[in-house]
C-alpha cells in the first residue's frame, strides 16, 4: 500500500450535481478537496430537471445561477388533463426573484457544474474503497478503476454526495437508510409529443394527466440537440404497493424493460379524447421509488448529502432541490470550522443535521401523499379528481399554497436548531423570525457618495452577496418617519460592534438609516477608523432607505415598520443577524443600548468574534 500521498481538507464521495456544487462552495472558500467519482464524467441523461425558486435564489447568493438560467428554460406552473380534457391548473407565483419553476436536463446541470469547478478537479473513474474516522480526520483509500492502483487521502471530513447507495453510508456499519419501497414501477424517458392536439401540451407547464388507470407527466424540458422541444415523461406502468424490504431500489431499474410501443399505448388510453402521439427521443427507463431516510446525516467527521442522506418520491420535482440546499447549509458550516472561526464547532456542525433533518421528512409526507393519492384506482377518487379537483383548484388560496411549496418559497429553518436565537424577550414584537429567509427588497442607496462614481443603490441580496461566502452580517436598521429625530443609538451600536467583535473575516456590520437622517453623504462622525486602502469596504457599511414605508422595504422585510409609532419620540431600532445562507439567526428590538449585549452574545456563541 502505497503512503498517504495526498492531504485535503475534505474528501467527497460522488461528483453528481450535490457533490460538485459542494465542491464550488469548498473552492469559493479556499479549502481544498478530493472528489471522488466511479463514472467516467457527467451524465448523459436527463434524470432531475426541475430547479425551485429557493434553489435558485441561492444559486444566485453563491454567484453561480447566471450559468444555469443562460441554459434553462423556465415555467409557471402545471395544468391537469383529467381523463383527456383540461380541467384545472396552478400558476407560480410567489413573493421570490424567481417567481417560476427552472428546468434544466441533469446532464446540462452537472456539466455546467464541472467546467465552472474545472474537470481538472474531479478525479473521475475512481471509487472509494473504504475510509477510517481518526482523532485529527479521517483516512480513505480509493482505487483508480482504469489502473487498479490504490492510494490514501487524508482528510479533515468526509461527505458522500454518491446517491442512495452511498459508499460513505454503507462502510459505516451502524449507519442505516430507513424507510420502505414500492412496487410500483414507473416508465421515464425523454419524448417528443405530436398528433391532432399536440399544442394542448404545454411548453411553458408541466403536465400532469389523471386517469383511473394512473398518471402520465410530461414536463418540458426544452430543445435539444436536434432543434426538437423535449418533454419528460413520467408513467406508472401498476397501482401503488409498498415493500419493506431493506434493499435500496431507488432509481432507475435494470431488472426490467418496457418497449416504447406499450408507453405509447398507456398513453393514448389515458389521455384520451384528446389526440396526441408520442415519440421517443430518447431510451425509456424503469423506474422504481423508494422513501428512505439515513438515521442522521452526520457521524462524527462524516456526512451524507442528497441522495445518499434520503430519497423520496419525484412528485414536485423536490429531490436535486433538497440535495443542493443540504449542500450549502452544510458548506458554510465545514468551511467555519476549517478556518477556525467557530467558537463551538461541534454545535455548529451538530446543526446540519437538525436543521435540514425536518425539512426533509416534510417533503417525504408531502411527496409520497401525492404519490399514493394519484396511483390508487378508486371509483371514489375518480369522481372526485373529474368533478370537485377541478372547482377546488379554482380558488387562488388553495392553489398559491400549493404552489409555494413546491417553489419551497416558504422554506424555514426549524426551531430546533441550536444555531437560531430563541428570542422570548421580543416574542411578541413582530419581528421577522430566527429561521425566516430574508427575502429581497427594494434598493438602498450607499451613503457615501464621491465625485468619482454614480450614486449607487443595492438591494440587500446584492449587498449580502458582496461577502465573503462564510460571512454572518450584523445589520443595525434605525429607520424611522421623518417627523422624529434621527436614532440616538447609531453610535452605541457602532461602538458595540467595535468592542466586540475583532474578528472582521466572520462577521460584518452594515448599518442602515432613514435618508432624511444621514445629513451629509459621508462616513458617519462616529467612524473614527481613518480612511486607508480599505476605504470601499468602509463605505460599504453604511446604507440609506429612501421610502421604508413602500412594498418590499428592508423596514417592512424585517417587520420594523410596525414599530414606527411605538412611542412619539424614540421608536426602537432593530438588529437582524444574517447566516451566510440568507437565513436569519437572530432579530430583536432595540429600545437602549443594553439590549444589543443579547445580539454580540447570541453570536459568540458559535462564532469566533
């Protein structure tokens, strides 16, 4: 056996679209890694296409969704052909940057991923053979499957991003995968649609047809290669049964064939009146579902992501989506503690696991529901999916829910988290609420302003993005109407900060006021740090609402703007801690300077300050 020859900090099992956006994140922050990878490069085929608003807001927050949508193709929504007639549909929309579902074929997404990463940086046909958890890392051994020679990495962590049947997972003895399969088997393939009524399926929805026989979807994928629009299709070939065996099954199935010619038939029976064709773009696959879930996603120095920490039904196209957001929530964190910038590494790290933990089994309910509901053949539920579906689908407030959540627009980190501050003091303050998502706004305006550069306005997002990708920003909002004074605690939170907080790579300040109160378009009179090389990053700081009475303003975004005429001469300030993930970690009311202690300490407790 040959000595350890290489040293990283973090070793990834998988190169699949979770294992290399976990690899950009390493990358973005300076770690190093080895990413190992058992196929010879991307996948050819379509697999997961469908990317939610959430997942591409944090694409955009980590610099990278420019190279997705320049690919995609997006839609609003799903219309549903009930036995052949379109009977109902639920249009996206929602309170997001991107109001729609993106759709991208799998393939494009993992080589979009690799050239982004470089190729260089995969080391492909190489399979993990076992890994052993030390006191100062872990140590793996792989073997190049095209030499058969085998070499030892050491690293700080390990993370398999390989799929459900994760090699990290299964060499750890005591690490189980839970759940059940089912039966069911499903055909999956890329199609073309054609015939008499081919327009009626649409290009710009995903297509969910509802027969007493069973489902066929068709989502639209976009044009390939050839100049043809491509749909994917998704066909139970048997009503709904459960095993429990313990044999993952997840995928698609070799076990079984189904020729082309029978998909277009159970095709043509179900979505009958209505007179469309389909033709095959690409080979047709079985598919099988199973709803597993690992027992924790972390074991000591390992982790599981994706695939490999759970699977669950397709409906709603959720699975790609939970990966990628398992992925960044555990990066920032990992990169933390390789900087050593945690000041409790282990409840940090602890955190992964709780927080995207409850997520997932929320969607696994949701998802396999969805799954039964639409592959048990009843008389009952026949009549109901043709005559009450459609009239209840009618009403915005049931459908926009809906919707919502498979947007995964309402995502929040649950409660449980030991890294969210349980703020019993301002419970009742209306604040926007550790776990909450800050969601965009409407332009601040810098308020330095100089002779050499146009006024600039940002909306938080843009500002937040600026940051260094392990970065939490302390934000100090003392907004108020212009008929009261300016906020008197401006400079004790400054001061605060600067007592505080000294280690400026973790965390950041940015400090916002009413327009009408700044005076002067320059650094404060309490910024007494003397301008210097750093001057941009200094006037970056300091921000300016210029309405924080309009739609989308950070005053109504954090829920300060129901505070303005709390008292007739001093309404409170408020402080919002944001995690590097766009999440809230702290908010809370600030009526005299003894109640910022709670927001420094709150912070510390995780984070080296």
């Amino acid at each position: 056996m040959d000595p350890i020859i290489e040293k990283v900090d973090v070793f990834i099992s998988g190169a699949g679209p979770v294992g290399l956006y976990f690899a950009l994140q390493l990358h973005a922050n300076g770690h190093s890694f080895y990413i190992a990878e058992k196929r010879n490069g991307p996948t050819n085929e379509s697999r997961a296409i469908s990317l939610t608003s959430r997942t591409v807001e944090t694409l955009q927050h980590r610099k990278i969704a420019q190279h997705i949508l320049q690919e995609s193709i997006t839609f609003h929504g799903a219309q549903f052909i009930i036995n052949g007639r379109k009977r109902a549909q639920v249009d996206a929309n929602g309170d997001t940057s991107f109001p729609h579902l993106t759709c991208l074929p799998q393939r494009k997404t993992e080589r979009i991923f690799a050239k982004v990463l470089g190729n260089d940086k995969i080391a492909w046909e190489t399979e993990l053979i076992s890994y052993q958890q030390q006191e100062d890392g872990i140590e793996a051994i792989v073997k190049d499957l095209n030499t058969g020679k085998e070499k030892r990495i050491h690293a700080q962590y390990i993370v398999g991003a390989d799929g459900t049947h994760s090699a990290v997972r299964k060499l750890a003895k005591d690490w189980s995968y839970d759940g059940h399969a089912m039966e069911t088997r499903f055909a999956v393939g890329d199609v073309i649609v054609t015939g008499k009524d081919a327009e009626q399926v649409a290009q710009a929805r995903g297509n969910i047809c509802i027969h007493s026989d069973g489902i066929v979807g068709l989502i639209p994928v976009g044009i390939d290669e050839k100049g043809q629009f491509i749909h994917r299709s998704f066909i139970n070939l048997d009503l709904y049964e459960v095993t429990n065996s313990k044999e993952v099954t997840h995928g698609i199935y070799h076990g079984d064939t189904v020729t082309f010619r029978d998909v277009q038939e159970i095709v043509k029976q179900r979505i009958e009146p209505m007179n469309v064709t389909l033709q095959q773009a690409s080979h047709i696959d079985i598919f099988r579902i199973n709803e597993r879930k690992a027992d924790g996603f972390r074991h000591e120095r390992a982790f599981l992501i994706g695939d490999a920490a759970h699977c669950h039904s397709p409906v709603g196209g959720q699975g790609l989506n939970l990966g990628l957001q398992d992925a960044d929530n555990l990066a920032w964190k990992i990169s933390l503690v390789l900087k050593g910038l945690s000041s409790d590494p282990e409840k940090l790290l602890e955190s992964y696991s709780v927080e995207r933990s409850p997520i997932v089994e929320s969607t696994m309910r949701n998802t396999g529901s969805a799954t039964r509901l639409g592959l048990l053949k009843s008389t009952i539920i026949s009549l109901i999916a043709t005559y009450i579906a459609p009239i209840i689908m009618s009403f915005d407030s049931i459908t926009t829910p809906i919707a919502q959540k498979v947007m995964q627009i309402d995502t929040c980190i649950p409660d449980e988290s030991a890294i969210l501050f349980k703020n019993k003091k301002n419970s009742t303050a209306k604040l926007i609420k550790p776990g909450q998502y800050l969601r965009e706004t409407v332009p601040l305006r810098k308020r330095v302003v100089t002779s050499s550069q146009v006024i600039e306005r940002k909306s938080v997002h843009d500002i937040l993005q600026s940051t260094d990708n392990t970065q939490h920003t302390i934000i100090w909002i003392s907004t108020r109407p212009s008929r009261i004074n300016p906020c008197k605690m401006n400079q004790d939170f400054w001061s605060k900060y600067a007592k505080f907080v000294k280690n400026t790579t973790s965390i950041r300040p940015i400090m916002i006021e009413a327009t009408y109160h700044a005076h002067q378009n320059k650094l404060p009179v309490y910024y007494n740090i003397p301008m210097n090389n750093k001057q941009q990053q200094q006037e970056s700081i300091f921000w300016l609402e210029e309405r924080w009475d309009v739609q989308n303003s950070i005053s109504k975004r954090v829920g300060l703007d129901q505070h303005m005429w709390d008292s007739k001469t001093e309404p409170p300030a408020a402080i919002v801690i944001v995690r590097p993930d766009l999440y809230v970690a702290y908010s809370g009311l600030v009526n005299s300077p003894s109640d910022m202690d709670d927001a420094f300490k709150f912070l510390a407790s995780y984070v080296n300050m």
